[in-house]
C-alpha cells in the first residue's frame, strides 16, 4: 500500500471511507514523519501530537456512524497567523510571545467543523512580512528541495514558507496559508505544490493577525489541484464577524476541477515579462500557452500596463496599513513586556525587543508616508496607481476569461542571498502583487523544473469569484505537467 504521508487528500478520502486504515493511523504516520524531519526543516514551530490524536479518533468515531463530514480525519498543518483557541498563535513574533487565543478564527473553525485534524502550528515570517521565511523568530524554514549537485539550503519562499514546506515534505496533506503580496503562491511556486488566493472576502479574515487588512487574505496550500479545491471549499464562508466577507454561496470548487478549459480565452499579458527573469520560467510560461491552446483554449495578447507600479504602490500601502494594525502591540494586554521606568519606555522597551527587523523597517516606512506633508505625496499616489490597476484588470477580463503568467522571476535562492537588499527580496514578488491589489484570485501550480532541478509554478489569475475556472484550467495544466 502507499505510505499514508504519500496519499492526496482526495485519496485519504476514499481510503477513510473504505476503512482501508482510519483516521488515527493517517494522524500517526505525519506525527511520525514531523518527528524525523521538523529538526531539518523547522516547517512546524509547535506540533499538538495530543490534539491531533484526540481529533483523529474523533474522527474515527464519526466514521463509524457514518458522520463523516467532507475533509474527516484530513491531517493539516495551521500557518501560525489563524488563531487556535487554547493553543499558542503568535505570528512568528516575539511580540507575541505566549499568547494563547480564548477565540478560534473562522476559516479554522470552518475546517474542524468539516473533520479536519490539526497537526500542529505552522512557521512563517514574522507577522507575513518576508518572502523567504528567513524573518521569523523562530528561525528559518528549510526548503526540501536542492539544487542538482548541491546540498546548500534553500528558502521555501515566504511568508507561508513553513506551510509550502511541510505540505512538499509529506509532514501534512495540506496547510492554511495567508497571501497579501504572494505569500501563497510564490511559497507554492518554489516547492513545487499548489496554491490559490482566493477572491478578497472570500474566506474570512476574522481570527487572522493582521498585517495589511485591505490586501490580507487566506487560502490553501496542497499537493494536487483537487486537494486546494476540497480546502478550499471548506475554508470559504461568509462571516458578519468579518466586514469584508462576500455574502454569497460557496461554489462546489472539486466538481469544477475537471471541466477544462475549451471554449474559454485566456490572456497573456506582455508586462509579465520583466528584465532579469529566468530564462527558464520564460520557456515554461510558453510551453504553458501551447498547453492551454491544445487543451481548447483561445490565446491572446493582453495589457496591464501600471504592472511595474504595482510593486511600489504596493510597498506603500502595505506598510502603512501595517503601521496601523501593529500599534497595538504595547505589551500592555498580552504577549511580551519589557520594564520600564514609565508607561511610555515600557512600550519603547517592548517593541524594540519584541518586532525583528523586518518589521520595524515597514512598521517605519508606514508611518513615514501617512505622516503629514508626506501622506498625499506616497500614500494617497499608492491609492491611485491601485485604482489604476484594478481599472487595468477589468479591461483585461473584457477581453479574456483568465490570465496566464509566471509566478516568480525565479527559482527557489539560497539564505542570506537577499536578506541585505530589501529591493531584491521585495521582487520576488513582482508577479503576484497586482491581484493583491486588485482583491481579484489567482492560483500558482507547479509547471515542470528549471536547470537546476528546482520546481517552477506558473499562475493563473482570474475575475472575482472566478475560482472555478482557475481550478479547472490549473487542472490542464497539471495533467500537461504529467500528474495523474
């Protein structure tokens, strides 16, 4: 029989429902394989073996009276930024240090409700801010995969880096993850798995620390296409908690994977070619178009043409929004306190030992352009080049029902190789930002590898709510990739 770790969630399903090993075993064997591996990886910051066991025989006993619900007895792992109620949520910050929620988020609770099991906490950048992993307080995650003929470690891209990396290592079936300027599918692209942000609004944000709350938005991160689907339906709801949540039903996204894309148009839009991207990730992308073409699909050429003003409108946005929601960190209510001789130094004391570099360096340049003389000159531009792009986007979507492009101008980079230039890691995420600021779903999926031995992901963006489609053409995709 298969190793368990090896099964998708589709085929754990089915396994489950035959008895063909239950729900404990499927816990066992990733408690097994996060105990030989996380030393290595560092994927998981706090594995709940007990929790989980506890989950799975529940599980089991719902099995048995056939109340099975649609994801019973799937083994996740929880990015460290959704509040789990009674267990330690942090954001990967020392600013965070202990706090143990009393509430659970909604998308979690969305995904005990349907059966899941919770393998444990999930490693990231502190706060989402990073797009290797290398920010957080607990130390770097490790990619596993390595360059041909190397053994030098790589990023497993970021902010969702432990979650691409232990859904890559076989240490969960799937994982939560959170995307505000790529940090799902830019992680998915350099390990080698699938990732989708979803349309903004469509799951919940309520339970999430907060880093960019207009841009902030969960998702999945799994080994197929079908996996992300059946995540991805159980994550998504409407929630009045949450301001921002779309109020409308939540589509049956698996039975969508397999409608293909004939008929449909899809777009390529010239601004994704950018100076210094792989030659490699080029060759992909096209070989990506000719699939799509003999898969039925019409190809045509589009514009998005305030692309290479996303980044830095982007760069504004983010921070100041990040300024805001990060100054209730005080030490005050909960997590880290510092002493000091006054209330004031005691907040100075506290923020300087508790926020890494990363975080001060944004939490800095989000109060500089929300400043007075400066907010109409950075923020209030950032605004208008955002309206510009989502304006660009529509025009594109009149013309073509998705887009296809790379996710990432390159492949998976060694540690430490851009932690000194902040300008070179913030272009890791020059393909991925403008659907962030346009609310609108994308999903990256693996597309073959480079020279190197590394994986590629090539994205698929779409109009909003048009998840359906994009799981259908990334299935093509998938299937063109060789993947059963």
């Amino acid at each position: 029989m298969t190793e368990l770790t090896d099964l998708s969630i589709a085929e754990a399903r089915e396994g489950l429902k035959r008895k063909d090993f239950s729900a404990t075993e499927l816990a066992r064997a990733h408690l097994a394989a996060i105990e030989v591996a996380n030393s290595a990886l560092n994927a998981y910051v706090l594995p709940t073996p007990e929790r989980a066991l506890a989950m799975a025989k529940a599980s089991d006993a719902r099995i048995m009276t056939g109340e099975a619900g649609p994801l019973e007895g799937i083994p996740l792992g929880i990015k460290d930024l959704f509040a789990t109620k009674g267990v330690r949520t942090t954001a990967c910050s020392h600013i965070l240090h202990g706090f143990t929620p009393p509430y659970e988020s909604t998308v979690t609770a969305n995904l005990w409700a349907a059966g899941a099991v919770m393998l444990g906490k999930l490693n990231n950048d502190e706060f989402a801010m990073g797009s290797s992993n290398e920010t957080s307080f607990y130390g770097p995650v490790v990619n596993p995969w390595r360059r041909k003929g190397s053994s030098a470690q790589l990023v497993p891209g970021g902010s969702s880096g432990g979650s691409s990396a232990a859904v890559a290592a076989r240490l969960c079936m799937g994982a939560t993850a959170t995307d505000t300027g790529g940090s799902i599918r830019q992680p998915a692209a350099v390990t080698g798995t699938v990732g989708i942000k979803p349309t903004y609004g469509r799951c919940s944000r309520w339970g999430i620390v907060a880093f960019a709350s207009s841009l902030d938005q969960a998702g999945p991160i799994a080994r197929t296409v079908r996996d992300t689907a059946l995540l991805l339906g159980a994550m998504a709801s409407h929630d009045p908690k949450d301001t921002t949540s779309v109020d409308a039903p939540v589509p049956d996204y698996a039975a969508a994977v397999d409608k293909g894309v004939k008929g449909l148009t899809v777009g390529i839009p010239a601004e994704y070619r950018v100076a210094g991207m792989a030659p490699e990730i080029e060759a992909l992308w096209q070989q990506g178009v000719a699939w799509l073409k003999a898969a039925g699909a019409k190809i045509k050429e589009v514009n998005l043409p305030h692309t290479k003003y996303a980044l830095p409108a982007y760069y504004i946005v983010a921070p100041a929004e990040a300024s805001s929601n990060l100054a209730r960190y005080d030490g005050v209510r909960y997590g880290l306190r510092e002493k000091g001789h006054d209330v004031t130094s005691m907040y100075e004391n506290t923020r300087r030992e508790g926020f890494g570099q990363e975080v001060k360096r944004r939490i800095l340049i989000g109060t500089y352009v929300l400043s007075a003389g400066y907010y109409d000159a950075y923020y209030g531009q950032a605004l208008k080049v955002r309206t510009l792009t989502i304006d660009a986007f529509r025009r594109a979507y009149r013309e073509a029902d998705l887009l296809l492009g790379a996710t990432t101008p390159s492949v998976a980079f060694e540690f430490g190789s851009k932690t000194a230039d902040p300008m070179a890691m913030y272009l890791s995420d020059v393909f991925t930002i403008p659907s962030n600021l346009s609310g609108e779903p994308a999903i990256s999926v693996p597309f073959g590898t480079g020279e190197a031995g590394l994986p590629i992901g090539v994205q698929l963006l779409g109009p909003g709510r048009s998840e359906a489609q994009l799981f259908a053409g990334a299935r093509v995709l998938e299937i063109a990739d060789g993947r059963p």
